[in-house]
C-alpha cells in the first residue's frame, strides 16, 4: 500500500507539484489537470514534461482522473461523445504513461430523475468495464454527492450489479459524508470488498449549511477508524490525499503529516508497507 497525492492538490505544474512532493516523501502521483487542462486533453508537450519528470525523480504514477461521466444522463451530446472518443483517449494516455488505473465517476443525478434511469447507469458502466477488460486497464468508480454513486451503499450495489473485476471502487469517505452518509463504519462496511484506493480529505457542515472539505481530523469522517480498518481489511493499492482546502500547499504538507501519524500508530500486517 502506497501513499499518493493528487498532483493538482498541489500544483497544476507537474515540476513544482513535485519537487514540493519529494520534500515531504511522496513519491506516487494522481494526474488530473495540469496547466493546459483536465487528462487527457492536455498539450502534448505538457505530457512529455510528466513522463520527464517521472523518470528524473523516479517516481509513480497511481491512476490518471479524466473526469468521465461527471454528467448527467439528459447530456446527450457529452455522453457519446465520452463513450465513444474520451474513453478510448483516457486509456490512450494511460497507456502512454505506463498506468492501468482510471478513475471515473457514476453520473449526476439531475433533479426528480426518475429511479428507473439506474438501469441505464449500470448498462453504460458495465460497457466501460468490459472495454476496460478487453484492453486491460482497471476502471475505479469515485462517489460524489449528488451523483448515483454518491454514497458507500450506493456506489457497492452499482459495483455489486456489474460484477466486473476491471470496474472497482475509489473510495473517498468525505464525498460519502457530503451525501449525507456516515462513511465510516456504515458506508465502508458496505463497499470494502469493492475498494483499489481511496481518496483521503475531511468534511464539514457549516453552520448555513455549506458544504466544506477540510484538513483531516477537522471534519466528522472517523479517519482513525477508517484508517485502523484498511490496515486490517481488503488489500488496497493507494492511499491518496486530496486536500481541497486552501490554502493547497500548507493544508496538503499538513495532511501528510497527520495520515502518517495515525498510519504509523497501528501495528501492521506483513503484508501492509506504506511507502
């Protein structure tokens, strides 16, 4: 098991992401937008600069995050076009990267849509998964409120329904908590078994009832008995901090800090190292 960070939390310039990165002893990276936009679409030249810096430092590229299916089913438009050309794209630049891992998501829900559209979420879902199969790349499904995968449960019945291998979780407990969910136990007890990695930020309400992520061990997500859990529990991949709390330099060096702190509290297993 590896500890990563989104390397946007830090900066959209890959070199400067890094060299902050390296000081604090990450040496894995979630690629999602750089300076020329969101992947894949980014400029060639700014892809070249990744794998350069990749191999200068020595570094590890855990999953790019395209962005897919942060849609809703009425974008018709945007839905053929992401099934039928961003996919391939995604896997293109994952392949170019040397990676496997891509994180999508699992549709907006838009206002009154009716329960009956879940038939169609798990089709097109399903249908990314085989793809993923067909040219071997994994696919981890990230919940986010106001999704139909907002939610531990909700994210389980989606992976549940598909039973794809190459279709597994992105678990981020502070978007289940946003959905209204009590991540920890209750919503990882249902998606566990489903879980590659997970999203590691905090969430809070605040008193008007905005929606505000925070450095962690300031919200309400148990990340003590989160963390104790997956020391023990399914194997998982990453663990990777995604601040979302300005400002990002300060709260991401202060996130590393306090998740090595609690990881190093707990005796593991052999077959748990954290790198």
């Amino acid at each position: 098991m590896r500890l990563a960070i989104v390397s946007d939390e830090i900066s959209k310039d890959i070199r400067k992401a890094v060299e902050y990165g390296m000081e604090w002893g990450i040496t894995d990276y979630e690629i999602r937008t750089l300076t020329t936009g969101r992947v894949p679409y980014v400029a060639n030249d700014e892809i070249n600069l990744v794998k350069e810096v990749v191999k200068e430092y020595d570094l590890n590229i855990s999953a790019i995050s395209p962005g897919l299916f942060k849609i809703s089913l009425l974008d018709e438009e945007q839905l053929k076009l992401q099934i039928e050309e961003n996919i391939y794209e995604s896997f293109r630049l994952a392949d170019r990267l040397g990676i496997r891992n891509v994180i999508i998501f699992g549709f907006k829900r838009y206002a009154k849509e009716p329960q009956s559209d879940y038939i169609q979420v798990v089709h097109i879902l399903g249908r990314m998964a085989s793809l993923a199969e067909k040219y071997g790349f994994q696919l981890l499904l990230e919940n986010e409120p106001g999704f139909w995968a907002d939610s531990g449960v909700n994210t389980a019945k989606i992976l549940d329904d598909i039973d794809s291998n190459n279709l597994k979780a992105n678990w981020d407990p502070a978007n289940a908590a946003a959905a209204g969910e009590i991540p920890y136990p209750y919503g990882y007890l249902a998606i566990r078994k489903h879980i590659r990695s997970i999203h590691v930020k905090d969430y809070r309400r605040s008193s008007n009832g905005e929606h505000n992520y925070v450095v962690v061990g300031d919200g309400v997500v148990d990340w003590q008995g989160q963390f104790r859990a997956i020391m023990h529990g399914v194997y998982i991949n990453y663990i990777t901090i995604e601040t979302h709390c300005k400002p990002l330099i300060n709260n991401s060096h202060r996130n590393i800090v306090k998740i090595i702190d609690m990881l190093e509290d707990y005796e593991l297993d052999e077959s748990y190292v954290i790198k």
